[in-house]
C-alpha cells in the first residue's frame, strides 16, 4: 500500500513541477517512400509497416492553483507512505 501511494505522490508531484501530461498516442501505419523516382516503380513499394505506439509529453495547462492543489496531495500522500512504512503496513 505504501508502494502505491508513493508512486501516486511522485506521479503528482511531477506533474505539478513540470507541467506535462503523458499522452498516449496509437500505432499508425507508415509508408516507406518508394524506390526510384520513376512512375512505373509505385506498385513495387515496400509493404506498410507501423509505428509504434508511444507516450508524448503534453502541457497541462495547469493553473496556479492547480499546481498547487496538486502539489499539496502528491506531497500529503507521500507523507502517509512514509507514515504507513514506518508502522509496517
């Protein structure tokens, strides 16, 4: 349990500090450019291959008092970790 409220707090924190969200983001197909400049070659390209799927890094768009707010609970929940890991739970 403390496990997870310290991962929840850090993640807050985080976010708070810089900002940023991570954003998922889909595989996509790619097509590899044909090879060869002549027309006639556009029927021998490359089979699609796909891009995988990724995390980006987004602005939050956080308020003051948002980054705040969260600040406040990350911290809040990293302090009952440490509380919760000193008692052994």
């Amino acid at each position: 349990m403390s496990l997870v409220l310290l991962a929840i707090g850090a993640v807050l924190v985080l976010v708070a500090m810089s900002n940023r969200l991570p954003r998922y983001v889909p595989p996509r197909p790619v097509r590899a450019p044909a090879r060869g400049g002549s027309a006639t070659r556009t029927a021998t390209r490359a089979p699609a291959r796909s891009a995988g799927p990724r995390l980006r890094l987004v602005p939050a768009r956080l308020t003051e008092q948002g980054r705040a707010l969260l600040t406040a609970l990350g911290g809040s929940a990293m302090i009952v970790a440490f509380f919760l890991a000193l008692s052994g739970y």
